[in-house]
C-alpha cells in the first residue's frame, strides 16, 4: 500500500509539470497558483470542517505567526516560480533541478536542528551535483555567465528549490504546534489572499476545453498527490516514500517521449540525448542514496512542487 501511493505521488507531480507547461499557453503563473490555492482552501478546508478540526490559532505564539509566514511565502514562491520557469525550461529540465529543494531541506535540518548526516547520503549529494553537471554539459558556459533564457528558467527553479526548504524547515518546527493539515490549510487561505492582487480570475473564460481540463489537473493535483503522499507515509517507512517520490522526474521525461512520439508539434522540450538521460539517471540516483542514507523513519509529510 505505502509503495502503490507513493507511486501514484510520483505520477502525479510527474505530469503535473506538464500540465503547467501546457496551461501556459493561455493562463500566466499567478493565476494558475491562484486558482490552485484557493480551490485547495475551500475543498481543505470543508474536509476539515466536517471532520470539527479546524486549526485553533490561539496558542501558537508570536514566534509561530512568524513561522507560518515563512512557511507562507515559501510555499507560495516556491508554487509561483516553478510555473513561472517553465515559460523558459521544459518540463524534463524543471523537474531535475528541483531535486535540490529535500537535498537543501536536509542540509538545513543538519545546520538548524542538528541533525546528522551519514556518509551515503553525502555521496549521495556529489552524485546528484554531478549528475546535474553532466545533464548541462553543452550549456554550462550558458548557465555560468547567466544569460539566455534557459539560465533564467534554471535560476528561478533553484530558488523555487530554496524557498520550498524554507517552507519545510517552517513546517517542521509548526508541526509541534499544528497539525501538517492544519499548517497547509492556513497556507493555502493566505496564498489566496496573498496572490488575489495578481490574478486574473476571469482568464479562464478564454481557456480551451483542453486548458480547462489542465487547470482542473491542476487543482486536483494540489490536494490528491499531497494526500496520496500523506497516506504513504503512514503505510511505509517516510525515507523509502522519498527514495519513491525521487524518481518523478524520470516519469516526466518519459511522459515526454510519449507525447512528443504522439504529437511531435507539442512545445514541452526535446528528447534528451545521452549524456542528458545519463545525467538525469545520476540526478535520480543521488536523489535516491541521499533519502535512503539514513535508518529508516517516519516523518510527518511535506509538499513538493
């Protein structure tokens, strides 16, 4: 059970990135978020309400509101420019680079609550970078001196990467004050506020069918990985649901390869060659090593784009 939805996380955000992609075409990143938060808010939030447990704020101190605020804007950065560098990145690239967000999420727990970090998850770590050295082989001189529009794409997943650890790192220390449900129901109240100055609600009267089902995608997508991974961690050790949700990118770039072999018109990137999918496979093996070099634990869940 704990692999089967851990899976189905991966495929999820697997072809989430895809989705946004392609939703480009006829909506822009704040409103796509926009319209994702607040729907998760009030489905979220209803589930909660029925169930008679909605957060209770009273007792979650000064330092506490400054944490969800952290929390806050890194999941709501980390949601807008994500989308925001797929207008400049295929979706196969977006999802590689993001990889970085747990690997920064571990090496800020190490430096922030102490915690350890074993010997395999720091090879872990080099293989990853190396992979990612390898995945940008022909473009490193590109991406070094920061110019054209793929480094720009890049630079916006890698602080997306950094906002999301800040976020993890918040929620972790509010999970002793709120539940992890509770913590992203607030989240997801205070990203629609915070970002309804920035959509355009009605833009969704000019979407094709096809946009409008990417959309719908969309917003499922935001509370049905995220349960599918919450559950999984009840079912199964947290760093064997990692090491799981570490291969989304393989299934992104092999989503990919389907659509473009079906419609070779469509605009989501090129089929890598093969220093790129070598690249790739040691980005996920990193990714891989890294979760699994510890003993295994249970965790509370987190959400990544």
């Amino acid at each position: 059970m704990g692999l089967t939805l851990a899976l189905s996380t991966a495929l999820l955000w697997g072809f989430l990135a895809i989705a946004l992609k392609l939703l480009l075409g006829g909506m822009d990143a704040f409103t796509i978020t926009w319209y994702r938060m607040t729907s998760a808010a009030l489905l979220l939030g209803g589930y909660q309400l029925y169930r008679r447990r909605l957060p209770s704020l009273g007792g979650i101190g000064l330092s506490g509101w400054g944490l969800l605020l952290v929390a806050l804007l890194g999941l709501v950065g980390n949601y807008v420019l994500f989308v925001l560098a797929l207008d400049y990145v295929p979706p196969a690239t977006a999802q590689l680079v993001i990889q970085l967000a747990p690997i920064l999420f571990l090496l800020g727990s190490l430096a922030i609550f102490r915690e350890s970090f074993s010997g395999r998850q720091w090879v872990g770590l080099v293989i990853l970078i190396g992979g990612l050295l390898l995945f940008f082989n022909e473009r490193l001189v590109e991406l070094m001196r920061l110019t054209g529009r793929e480094a720009a794409g890049v630079m916006l997943v890698v602080v997306a990467a950094i906002v999301w650890a800040a976020y993890a790192l918040a929620q972790k220390q509010l999970l002793v004050r709120l539940s992890s449900v509770n913590i992203l129901l607030l989240i997801y109240i205070g990203a629609a506020i915070l970002l309804a100055p920035f959509a355009r609600p009605s833009s969704v009267l000019a979407l094709t069918r096809f946009q409008t089902a990417l959309l719908v995608f969309g917003i499922v997508n935001t509370l049905a990985a995220y349960g599918c991974f919450a559950e999984a961690l009840v079912h199964w050790e947290a760093s064997r649901v990692s090491a799981v949700i570490a291969l989304t990118p393989l299934i992104t770039i092999a989503a990919v390869y389907v659509i473009l072999a079906v419609r070779p018109e469509t605009d989501i990137g090129e089929r890598l060659g093969t220093l790129g999918l070598a690249g790739a496979a040691l980005i996920v093996a990193g990714s891989v090593m890294t979760a699994l070099g510890k003993a295994a634990t249970k965790a509370e869940p987190m959400v990544l784009e």
